[in-house]
C-alpha cells in the first residue's frame, strides 16, 4: 500500500505537523484538494478532516531492504 509524508495544521494546536508514512486510505480528494482522516480509526462518529500543505510519497524500498537484510527490533 501506498504512503505518504503530509504537512498539515493541528487543529488542536493550532501548529504545523509533519506525520510521517500516512496510509493512503486516509486521504481523501476533494475538488482537487487534498484532505487528511485525522481521527482515522478511532471509530468516532464525528470524525475530523483536516486540510493538508504538503504531501509526498515514502520510498519504502530502503526500509524494506533493510528489514531483509537485518530483520526488526523484535526479533
């Protein structure tokens, strides 16, 4: 599955976040723009979309090169 890297305000904070390797399917277009499931998952009846700045795709081929290699912490 696709992942992105997104730059978006908090809306508790009021603060510039950058959350890192963001599914996918937690982005939703709308005309054009691109929106983020900030509250995801969680199962909340209102759920909170947020306006994101800046989005761009992970390049997951070093980190999956690296877990074949040396495998996870778990291990």
């Amino acid at each position: 599955m696709k992942s992105f890297n997104i730059r978006y305000i908090d809306p508790n904070t009021n603060r510039e976040v950058l959350e890192l390797e963001v599914p996918a399917n937690q982005l939703v277009d709308r005309d054009g723009e691109t929106w983020y499931d900030y509250d995801g998952d969680y199962g909340q009846e209102l759920r909170r979309f947020v306006e994101v700045i800046t989005a761009t795709q992970c390049d997951t081929t070093a980190k999956a090169s690296y877990m074949e290699r040396f495998g996870t912490a778990s291990e």
